[in-house]
C-alpha cells in the first residue's frame, strides 16, 4: 500500500509547482517517513527482519532534523537581538488569517504578545537547535516531541499555519514512547546511539534536505489580493481558498514578478537579515516609502507574468463551466495547511467570471497600530 500511495502522491503534489511559489516544507517530512518505512520493508522482504529499532531511530533522527536547521538559521546575532515574532500576526492577519478581527483589534494582540518576544524566542532555539540531543534519554525524546507540539501550536495561533501532520506524526510518537513497553523500552539511547544521531541530526541538511524554515519578521509586508469582475459588472475579492489546492501561493503571495513599481521583496512578513536591519527602526509609513524608493528593485519578469495570465485564465475559465469545484468527496478534506477566512467569495448574483485584477497591498504594524497603506493595481488578466 505504501508504495502504491507514494506513486500516486508524488505526482499529483508535483503538479502543485504549475503555479509558482509552491513549498515543499510540510510535506517532505511525513513522506520521508514514508520512504524510510518503505526501505525497511523491502529489507524485511529480502531478510525477513525487521529492525524496530533502527527504524525508530532514524525516524527520530529525520524528524530532529527537519527543526535543527530551522534552528540553526536562527542563530545570527540579528535574529537573536532584533527579531519580533508578533510581527508574524499583523503580516498573516494581511492575508486573511482572522479576518473576521477588527485591524485594532489584531493590533492589540499584537502588542501584548511582543511582551513574550524573548521567552518565545528563547523556546524556539531550545527546542529546535536541542533537537541534536533528542536520543540522550527517555525523558529528552518526550520533552521534545511536546516542544515541538506546542511550537506549532504556538505557530498557528500567530499565523494560521497549521503543520498538523507533523504534530499528528509527534503526537504519535510521544504516546509510543511514553506508553509502557513502548518505544522507551528499545536500545536506542546509548552514548553511540547519541552521538550516531546527533552527526546525523546536525548533518541532516546533506542527506535528507530539508526546508529550512528560517527569516527575520519585519513590520511591513507586501499582500496580492485577487478580484474578479463577473459578467454585470459587479467585483468580487477572490480569497486565497478560492483558488486551492493552489491557495498556498495565492496566500502567501510570492508574485513581485507581476509588479512593475519598486518592493523590497518582502511577504507575508518575512525579509532577509540585510533589509531586517534596514526596517527595525521605522516608525511610519512615509520612512517605509523612503526606504522602499532607495533600496527597493523592480522584480516583474515578462515571461513568468505571461505564465501567470494562461494559468489563471484556464483556471477561471474552468470555474465558470461549473461554478463550483465541491464534490463528494470535499466533505472528507484535510485540515488546511494554511487557514485564511473568508473561504468562499461572495458573489450576489452572476458568476461568470470575466476579468481577474491582482492588487499589491502594503500593511504596516507599528507600536499597537496596524493599517495598509497602499494598494496598487499591478496585473489584470482576461478570462472571457
């Protein structure tokens, strides 16, 4: 069965990279689990054993992994002194995550989790770059396994991102360790056991590559939102859902190639350390703008704004012969990787869709205030 599944997962996840911008973050950790049980498997096909043991120690080892180099991103002195992680609210609120909030409202919140800005940050480095000790003891695999729980309970709060199959896969694990006669009973904690795992651990990036998810939060952010003109005229915002399973890219925005004004690269909250530095200081819009206008690029690319137009023309144009896309089956969904309201769009009357406008729109969160301070019109694709 495993193998079947992966052969038909593999391809269909794939055609997610048709619209760019598409992560592999989340998914890459359950099917290396996958492949790992797979391999074991036909070793047992061929030898008739199956090694418990090992095969848990390597699932802790990958899974270590994955959060080491997270982590190991983080440890930059801009990071560690600078960073403000409640910044990640206001960015994600700019793309739907608790839209049904007031913007003062998520501005409070804001403000009154930047008083937990160095113990959260604090937490993160712990339970992340410590992942390389997660064989020392029984009670270490545990503590970590619900650190990292509770890390992505703590994202989901502030974001909307939901890594729920990770926390299902960990959830999994601590009962296993933790159940009598579980996995806590098994030989995997000895000093070669450690220090096998932590050269793996540390060494993850090389032999099972995965997505370091490292940035430095700043207070602006570049939001795309989409809007349809439908046959009578009317214009509808489309919300990111709107456009699944491709709403990652339509969420999380990576389309400064359709934009033909100077931006500073920056969505969803997220920038690099350099233009970190530039913003951690600013403390109104106009000093956004200025800073924009000097150290700002134009990044639109004719050719992948020409492939942006023929996917979401075919894309609408396949909406409008069924205005809907529910089957059966959209009864039996998932949890959402990304939660963004509102989920569906708001169409009075026609809904034939015949022209998509694509708007940048600049938020800015300062000191207990947020507001978007721009928007710009930067694509408009016609569909009919």
């Amino acid at each position: 069965f495993v193998f079947l599944f992966l052969v038909v997962l593999l391809p269909i996840i794939g055609q997610l990279e048709a619209l760019g911008g598409f992560s592999w973050a989340a998914p890459f950790l359950p099917i290396r689990i996958l492949i790992l049980f797979l391999s074991f498997y036909i070793l047992f096909l061929l030898t008739k054993k199956f090694r418990t043991a090992d095969f848990v120690f390597f699932v802790g080892s990958i899974i270590a992994a994955h959060y080491w180099l997270s982590g190991y991103g983080k440890l930059n002195w801009e990071w560690i002194k600078y960073d403000q992680i409640y910044y990640l609210l206001p960015a994600t609120y700019a793309n739907g995550w608790l839209a049904f909030l007031e913007p003062a409202t998520i501005a409070s919140i804001a403000q009154k989790l930047s008083l937990f800005n160095i113990p959260l940050k604090v937490f993160v480095i712990m339970v992340e770059v410590g992942g390389a000790f997660f064989f020392f003891h029984r009670k270490t695999v545990r503590f970590f396994l619900l650190g990292w729980i509770f890390m992505h309970t703590g994202i989901f709060i502030f974001s909307g991102i939901c890594f729920w199959m990770w926390a299902v896969l960990e959830a999994g694990l601590f009962y296993l360790f933790y159940k009598k006669n579980g996995f806590a009973s098994l030989p995997v904690f000895s000093k070669k056991h450690l220090l096998a795992s932590a050269l793996l651990i540390i060494s993850g990036a090389y032999w099972c590559k995965p997505v370091k998810l490292a940035w430095h939060d700043v207070p602006v952010s570049y939001t795309y939102r989409f809007k349809a003109v439908v046959e009578n005229g009317e214009v509808v915002q489309l919300p990111p859902r709107f456009f699944a399973p491709f709403d990652y890219q339509t969420t999380l925005g990576p389309f400064g190639y359709l934009s033909q004004y100077p931006n500073m690269g920056i969505t969803w909250g997220v920038s690099n350390g350099a233009t970190s530095k530039l913003l951690k200081d600013i403390k109104s819009a106009q000093q956004f703008f200025e800073i924009e206008k000097s150290h700002g690029a134009i990044g639109f690319a004719e050719g992948r704004a020409k492939k942006f137009d023929i996917f979401m023309k075919k894309y609408l144009q396949n909406w409008n012969k069924r205005q809907t896309k529910k089957t059966a089956f959209s009864y039996f969904a998932a949890p959402r990787l990304l939660w963004t309201f509102p989920n569906r769009p708001l169409f009075k009357n026609s809904k034939i869709i015949q022209k998509l406008k694509i708007e940048q729109v600049t938020s800015f969160y300062h000191d207990g205030y947020y507001n978007e301070i721009r928007a710009l019109p930067v694509r408009e694709v016609v569909v009919q």
